[in-house]
C-alpha cells in the first residue's frame, strides 16, 4: 500500500502573508488542524493548529502573518512511499510531494487507518493458512478458552467452528492436555492421544508472547488406521510423505531453517519464485546468503534475534521482490530450533493487481462505449454521419471532468441536446440542470434572473427578495443558450462569476459562493463578435475552454433519411396514421440546404404527414421551394435565364431541355415522376432523354 492511496488531495493552502485570523478562521470553517504553506507555487512550510494556540499563548496580535510562524523544515513523502515505512512519531501529518510538486496531504489517522488494513490483510491470510492445513490444529487462551478451531478439526470431530469457539477446552476434548501446557510451558511432540474411538498423534506447544504464555496450540494426526506390528515405523513413514507432499503442493513458498539460521529445507515453489534451487540455499546460513549477496535480508535472522514472528519484504539477487513471514518454533526449553517461513512473490501479486486494472479500464471502455450505444437507442440524437460520432464521443469524454463547454452551431442543429448529453453523463448528473436563453429574457431582467436580488433592490421586487438561477444551480449544471446575446455590462458579471466562483445579488454587497458548471450554447460568430467589440475577449476565452461544433443538417446529409423515417414514425404514432414517404422524396430531401437544419426537418414532416391526403407522400407534395433548390442544394430559387451570347436557337433549346433532364433525374429515377415534375407527357421525357442519351431507370 502507498502513500497516494490514502492521502488527500483535497488540498488547503495558505499563503506566508496570511494573518493568524485569518488562518484561524479557515481552520475553524475547514475543521482541520494543520495546512502547508505555498510560496509561488513551492512549498515553503507547514502551520498547524498548535502553532497558532502558541501564538495565542504568547498574546501576539492576530494581524501578525504566518510567515512568522511556520515550520520551514518540512519533512515530505512521495506518492509511491510504502505506507508502512512512514514514520508516524515525527509529525501530525505529511506534505505529499511529487516533482516537486505538492499533491496532496496524509495525516497520522490516514496512516493509522492504512496500518490498520494492512494488520486486518495479514490476520485474514493468517486464518486462510490454519484452515488450508491437513491436519487437525486447535489453539486456546491462558484461561484454557478456545480460540482457534481450523477445517481439519470440524472434518474430524464434525464439530461447527461457531459451536466451539469460546467454549472451555476440557469441555470438548478433555484428552487434549493443553491446559497443562500452558502451566508447564512445555512442548511436546508425537504424544499419543485418543479422542473417544480414534487415535492421534498430537504435538503441542505454548504460545509465547514478549515472553509471556498466551496459550497453547494442538496438531493432531489421525494413527487410528494404523493397528498392525510395525504402525510406528509406518506412521513416521506416512507422515513425513505426507508433509513433504503438503510443504511441495503448497503454492506459497516455504523455507525451514533450524535455530542456528542453517537452511534445512525449501520446497518446490521457492524455486519458481526466485530461481534459487536447493543447490544454492539448502545447508548454507542465511547469514551466509545476506553476506554474498543472495539474499537482500533475512527474516529467520530477524526471528532468531527478536524470537517472535516476523514479516518482511527482501530482493533475490535474481532481483524477485519477496513478501516473507517467518515463524519460530521452540523446543522444551524455550529455545528456537526451527524457523519456518512462508514466501510470496509479490511480482505475482502485482501481475494480478494489473490485470484486475486492465480488466477496470475495459469495465470503463465497455460503460462508455454502452453509454454511447444508449444515447444511439434513446433516440436523442438520430445519426450515421462521422463529424456527428465524434461531437458525440466528444461529449461524452468531456461529460467526465467538469470544464467550461462552449457548443456552437446553426440554429436548430441540436446543441441543446448535446449540452444535455453532457450533463446526463457527468459528475453533477443528479444535481440541478437550470436552463436559460439568454436571448428570450428582456434585457433589464437577464441580471436579477441570473443573480438574484435583495429584498428592495428595485421597484416591482419581492419583498423576501429571491435567489438567482446561479444559486439555484450549486452543485449542478447550467446551460446558457444564446450567451452571444448577454448585453456587454452583464458580461462582466458572468466573467466574475466564472473565475472568482461568486456572485452578488442585485442590491447586495455580500458575495455568495457557487459551485456550477457551465455550458454555454450559441449559434453565432464569437470570434467575429470580439473583433467588432460585441463581445468580451475575456468571456469568450473563459467559456471556450472545450469547443464543440455541431454540423449543419446539409453537412450530414447522410443523416436526412434516417431522420425522415425517425419523425415520420413519430407522428404517425402520435396522430393515428400509417403515413410512408418515397425514397424519390428522401432523394430530393437530401439536395436541399436545409437553413432550419433539424427543426425545420422535424415540422415539415409533421406538416406532410397531417396535411397530405394520400399514405405515400411523394416528390409533387413536397414544398415548391424544393423544386427551386439549385443543383448544390442551396436552396436559392433559379434566376431568370440570362443570355450571354447569342447562338442558334435550335441549339439553346437543346442546351436547356438537356440541363433540365438532367437535373430532374438527379432527383428521381422514374420517367413517370420526371414527366410529372417537368409537366409534360412520359412519352416526351422519355423520347428526348434517348435524345440526349440521360440514363434513368427506365431505359
């Protein structure tokens, strides 16, 4: 565990040039008892509640500034410092520094509460080895209470762990003998036992703490199977089969030394940890094994030394970082005559702790890509164009931090729609979501609408005064549509309230705190506005710190049926009728220019769908400006034809009658509907298409 995943980077800062008040006021308010000192941008000291009380002791004015105060001889730690090696004597808390830069604050509690995941960690693989054993292990307290009673020893007697634990030990197994080790203090090995019909063998020890006896522990061994001449002999055989069996099988490693620190015996996974085999380690001490290198440090030294259990971390010369607990074993008389030690390679740990971490990033690449897919099926936006993928994948990687978002385009393109994506996807998802057009307010009140005003600020104002939607919006979001039409003085304010995080009322002198995001909406030239002095250069840069563009329908012409068909569905649903358009239709559809973009798309259709008289609505009941649109899709109406020169005038009718077909084919592929547009006969469209060799359909 390091030090960045319990630090906080909630961070509080003071300034040398603060006033003790003032630092007083702040500790109160903030409820903290300590804040570092930042000089331009550096860290410079630390001040913390016992240097004011200091202060205060010795009746120094409060005006006097922190600069006089503060530690200057500030200890930090880096992020990545192992929590258990910090040093929670030396101070309260920790400046935590990275490149030089402070990144965040851990206090004693924060240290205690990591300490003390860490001992829960351990205590939980503790119990997971005493249940893993094969055999049987019972341990009790002083008082001859029970205190452990693994798996093996529920198997045995089918006894529940729930029904035993705190129970008297002569009470369960009378046979067992541990009180009586607990007042001898000896250890005893190969005892015989029986417990009602079984056999066992059964070694038992004290359990020593600082020197004091705590307890006793029992491990029992099954010999009931074992009735002919030779038992012993075969038991001792069996047994050892079986604990090397068991010590080779275990995935942790395990290495024995006896009470010297001579290497007696590794198993099977020691190897695969750290490439060391019994060649390098067996009958070497690892005193031996430090000296030369092998071994960064020895916890079996530790233990010989401390006689107690230890837990540690050491480096192989093969460069394997090792988490190792070592655990002494005792003889009759009190002394060490075995040091078993349990090896984890923690290189495996962190390989799964990054593959968990890979396994969240695809978590977070799925929930996007399906918060994607739900925006698609919610019907919100109605899309295939590649420029409208991207503004809606930009959306919503800008819905996950909390910036200023500035979303232009034409009018009726959807931008209220993609503000709303963002905030339906963001952190503020569930706060307030204020929405105003700057434009639809008068101008005399867009001020008070926005900031609110006190009781009597003005005439025709209520008497209690009332909030302005900034207040209304803490904590939440609020999208400003038509920001280029917020008149020049009220831009100041906004400007104001974007930087310095506050407001104040019409008519007040209080400045009142706000927590909100922006989003701000408009389908005019900012830029062009600056440079012609209509809007602020400040303002615009402030909100136009994420841009989003949304394209004009004529831009995503590809979008134009899939659109079509989106609105025909809905009024069809909405007034009862089974109404279908005709793809000669969507084709002409698709060439005009479309100046209202969606919006004007989404009326006509509801205007077809109610006015037209037939179930298909085709090409001659579209609009007649549809027909006028020229061959770009612009949508400006044909001029009068203008003579440039002068030719035959066989040959200029030939000219006209060829761009004519041409264009009417460009829109439809039917020599029927041709004639229709061109209010001539089929035969006649189809004699002079031959004519002038114009592909269509028919021929």
């Amino acid at each position: 565990m390091r030090v960045k995943s319990f630090m906080s980077t909630d961070l509080i800062l003071l300034s040398p040039d603060d006033t003790l008040g003032e630092v007083a006021t702040l500790f109160l308010d903030k409820k903290i008892d300590g804040a570092p000192v930042v000089e331009d941008g550096q860290l410079v000291g630390l001040l913390t509640k016992t240097h004011l009380i200091r202060a205060m002791s010795q009746e120094i004015p409060l005006n006097h500034t922190v600069r006089e105060f503060m530690s200057r001889l500030v200890k930090t730690l880096p992020p990545e410092q192992p929590i258990d090696e910090v040093d929670i004597m030396y101070t309260g808390r920790y400046p935590v520094v990275e490149n030089g830069k402070l990144v965040g604050i851990i206090t004693k509690s924060d240290i205690m509460v990591a300490l003390t995941e860490i001992i829960e960690e351990m205590s939980g693989q503790l119990e997971i080895v005493i249940n893993s054993a094969y055999n049987p292990i019972v341990a009790i307290d002083r008082k001859g209470i029970i205190t452990i009673w693994n798996q093996a020893a529920e198997n045995l007697t089918r006894l529940k762990k729930k029904d035993i634990i705190g129970r008297f030990i002569n009470d369960i197994i009378p046979e067992s003998e541990l009180v009586d080790i607990i007042e001898s203090g000896r250890c005893e090995y190969g005892i015989r036992l029986c417990i009602g019909s079984r056999s066992f063998i059964t070694n038992r020890a004290p359990i020593v703490k600082n020197g004091e006896i705590t307890g006793a522990v029992a491990v029992l061994y099954d010999v009931s199977e074992l009735e002919n001449v030779s038992r012993e002999l075969e038991y001792v055989k069996t047994l050892n089969s079986e604990m090397d069996a068991i010590i080779d099988s275990s995935f942790d490693g395990l290495y024995i030394t006896d009470g010297s620190g001579m290497t007696l015996r590794i198993n099977k996974a020691v190897r695969r940890m750290t490439g060391l085999g019994e060649e390098d380690l067996v009958n070497k001490t690892m005193s031996e094994l430090v000296e030369t290198g092998v071994l960064s440090r020895s916890a079996s030294l530790l233990v010989l030394e401390r006689k107690e259990a230890i837990t540690t971390t050491l480096v192989t010369v093969t460069g394997t970082t090792l988490l190792v607990s070592a655990t002494p074993v005792f003889d009759e008389k009190g002394d060490i005559f075995r040091v078993v030690t349990s090896v984890r390679d923690i290189s495996e740990l962190n390989m799964l702790k990054q593959k968990v971490e890979q396994l969240e990033g695809l978590k977070k690449h799925f929930e996007f890509q399906m918060n994607e897919m739900k925006i698609r099926l919610s019907e919100d936006l109605i899309f295939k164009n590649k420029e409208m993928e991207k503004v809606v994948y930009q959306a919503m990687k800008i819905a996950e931090v909390d910036s200023t978002v500035l979303i232009s385009g034409e009018s009726g393109v959807g931008k209220e729609v993609i503000g709303e994506i963002i905030q339906r996807n963001s952190i503020r998802s569930k706060g307030p979501f204020v929405k105003l057009n700057c434009a639809a307010i008068p101008e005399n009140l867009l001020e008070s609408e926005l900031f609110g005003y006190e009781p009597g600020a003005f005439t025709g104002a209520r008497r209690e005064g009332k909030p302005g939607l900034f207040e209304v919006a803490t904590e939440g979001t609020m999208l400003l549509d038509e920001i280029g039409d917020v008149p020049l003085h009220l831009q100041v304010k906004l400007l104001r309230a974007l930087q310095q995080k506050e407001i104040f009322r019409v008519g007040g002198t209080k400045p009142i705190s706000i927590d909100v995001r922006i989003i701000a909406i408009t389908n005019r030239d900012l830029e062009e506005m600056v440079r012609k002095g209509e809007f602020r250069e400040d303002l615009y840069y402030r909100l136009n710190v994420v841009p989003i563009h949304v394209p004009a329908l004529r831009e995503r012409r590809e979008d134009i049926p899939l659109l079509v068909r989106h609105f025909l569905a809905k009024f069809n649903e909405r007034y009862n009728l089974k109404k279908s358009i005709s793809p000669e239709a969507i084709e002409l559809m698709m060439t005009y220019s479309w100046p209202g973009n969606i919006r004007q798309l989404e009326n006509l259709i509801e205007r077809l769908v109610v006015t037209t008289s037939t179930e298909e609505i085709d090409i001659h009941q579209l609009p007649v400006y549809f027909m006028q649109s020229d061959s770009r899709g612009t949508g400006n109406t044909h001029q009068p034809i203008s003579v440039n020169s002068i030719i035959p005038l066989k040959k200029a009718v030939e000219s006209l009658e060829r761009q004519l077909l041409e264009k009417t084919f460009s829109v439809t592929s039917s020599c029927y509907k041709a004639a229709r547009l061109l209010e001539v006969d089929a035969s006649t469209v189809s004699r002079k298409a031959t004519r002038y060799n114009i592909k269509y359909k028919g021929n």
